[in-house]
C-alpha cells in the first residue's frame, strides 16, 4: 500500500515550484538568490468593475444625462477625474473613485474597470532560483531543515525563532509573550486562548509555530497577518517528537515560514525551512512510499494521534481491528513501547 509522507528531515535538499494562478510576469532571473518573502512574480487577476448610474449621480433626466459625459469607451482616469458634468447652479459631477479604464460610457450608464494592484508572488523560502516556468512560475533550491505541519492560515515570513515550548505537550499562554519577543518567530505548544493570537499580532510577532490549537481560535487565526502554522492540528494534541526535537535544537536559528494551507491533490503544505548549508548536495525527500517493516510512522488518528513508531509487522490481507472493522493493518511499536495493531490507513510515514 502506497503511504503518505511527512517530512520532518534535519539536512535535505529542498526544491519547490511556486506558480501564478494566471500568466503574468515573473521578477527574478535563473540563478537569483531570494529571500522567503521577495516577490518573484506578479499578475493581474480579478479585476473590479463598476458601473455608475449618471441619472442618480447628476440628478439629470435620462435623455439628457449622456450630453453631460466627459469620458468615452476606451479612456484612462484617475481617481477624482470627472467623468460626468458639471449640473446646475451647484455645478454636481460624477467623479471616478479610483484609477480606472472606462468600458462602456452612454445611455446614461458608465462602466469602469478598476485598477487594482497586481497579485504577487513571493518566493516562499530562502534560495537560488534554478529555473522559469514561461509566465507562471519559478523554481527555487536551498539546503535545509525541513518540518511539514498539517495547516497553515497562508501567510509567508521570515525571522530568528525563539522556542518557548518546554516540552511537546506544553500551553502557550499569553503570559509569556512579551516585547522582548517582537519580530522573533515564537515556538510554542498548545494554543486556547484567543489573547494569545492578538498579543502576537499587536507586539507585532514574525510568526507562531504551534503543535496545536482549539478549533474555536481557526477564524481568527485565518485572519491575522502573520503566519501560524500547526503541526498536528486542532484539538488539545502534544507536538510528535522528532518535530520537537528537531525545532527545539536549533532554537536561536532563522527560520522561513509558508503557511499555505495543505492541498492534497498539489502536494502543497504549511513548511518550516531552516537554511543550513550542507557539503555536497543532499539528496531530495520522496514524495511517497511503499509501508515496510523498520519504518519510522506517525499516527493521524485517535486513540494514538500524533504518536510516532515503528513498524514491526505488516499484516497481509483484511486484518480485523478493535473498532471491528477490517483493514490493511501494520503492528507498531510506539515511543511509550506500547504495542499498536493500526490500519495502514491511519499512518504516515516520517522521512
């Protein structure tokens, strides 16, 4: 059975391809170094429209409304040009609200299609830029750490970390943030309360790295402007521990955040780069894997979520669990030296 894997590697070459949703226009060269958050490539999506009504704006009657239009089809305004008057003794006229190119001017309507700045593309973590998509995208390599989370709120930053978590399963509590921390990225374990994300947002933090959070938090978590990324998830879950271990050691070091949320169809996830330089050229992390004896796993699901083992056995055929249902299942020693039979398909592999 084919098995997911979870990359948490303290020396890896990493190689992501970072992609406009549309053609546009890409910022960098082929061998460029960049930085998390330099803006590689940019493109114009969504553009606004608005149409404006001259008969409510001037107050004029419908037939008469067009003779007053100073702007036709195909023109360029700026905010506060007039497009439309002026009317009376008050000498009223219809001012375009923003940067705009009118589509449609007549029959007492105009159309304007709103400037909007450009969609940017950042680069997402440190590196050289080793290749260009056409217009779409780039791909960029480093050296590094690499820790994957399970959810992200899509934000991308940068800075030195500083762990607070004493243990996998500690709290973050408001308490322990405090002006010292500002610009820093923060560590943590567990997080519940709602304090905790505004302090790190008004200090203002760089970023929060947390085993997990209270479902409640998500929304606003959504929303702030710095990057949170979980490792295990929602709910009152301890960090696994080669993430802990790994996060923890290299505490005082800087750290690339990309808090996209994870697409399993792109292979997309929340990422943790810690740059190290590395002799050589270590070799990339598979994207999948085949389950076998040996194997290092992490389990996704209850009762033994976001504990890790070791595989000593795999079961062959439709193995009949506790729960009562059967399944491809695996017999797996966990840290604690408990004994676990779990189907495959609550497992991920470690690499």
């Amino acid at each position: 059975m084919l098995a997911s894997i979870t990359h948490i590697i303290p020396l890896t070459t990493i190689r992501r391809e970072r992609f406009l949703p549309v053609a546009g226009r890409l910022l960098v060269r082929t061998g460029q170094k960049v930085s998390t958050t330099d803006v590689v490539g940019e493109a114009k999506v969504n553009s606004e429209h608005l149409l404006l009504d001259l008969v409510r704006g001037l107050g004029v009657p419908a037939g008469k409304a067009d003779n007053f239009l100073q702007c036709k089809a195909g023109d360029r305004v700026l905010q506060d040009d007039v497009l439309a008057g002026p009317v009376g003794l008050t000498k009223r006229v219809l001012r375009a609200p923003g940067n705009a190119r009118v589509i449609v001017a007549g029959e007492g309507q105009v159309l304007l299609e709103l400037e909007s700045p450009p969609m940017e593309l950042k680069a997402g973590l440190p590196g050289t830029v080793i290749d260009l998509l056409a217009d779409r995208g780039v791909v960029i390599e480093t050296t590094g750490a690499l820790i994957q989370g399970v959810w992200g709120n899509g934000e991308i930053d940068y800075g030195l970390m500083i762990v607070l978590a004493r243990s996998p399963d500690d709290e973050l509590t408001v308490d322990r943030l405090d002006v010292s921390l500002r610009g820093s990225i923060v560590m943590g374990g567990y997080c519940q309360d709602v304090e905790v994300l505004k302090t790190a947002t008004s200090l203002p933090l760089r970023g929060l790295i947390l085993a997990s959070m209270d479902p409640s938090l998500m929304p606003i978590a959504s929303k702030i402007k710095i990057p949170v990324i979980l490792i295990e998830g929602f709910g009152n879950l301890p960090m696994n521990s080669a993430a802990y271990k790994l996060l923890s050691t290299n505490d005082q070091r800087e750290v690339s955040l990309n808090a996209e949320q994870w697409d399993r169809f792109t292979g997309v996830r929340p990422e943790i780069i810690i740059p190290l330089p590395a002799p050589g050229e270590p070799p990339l992390p598979p994207d999948a894997d085949r389950f076998s004896v040996g194997q290092q796993v992490r389990v996704v699901r209850a009762p033994h979520k976001s504990e890790i083992g070791t595989i000593i056995e795999i079961r062959v055929g439709m193995i009949p669990l506790p729960s009562g249902l059967m399944a491809p299942s695996a017999e797996i020693r966990l840290e604690s030296g408990e004994n676990a039979l779990l189907p495959l398909a609550n497992l991920e592999v470690l690499e």
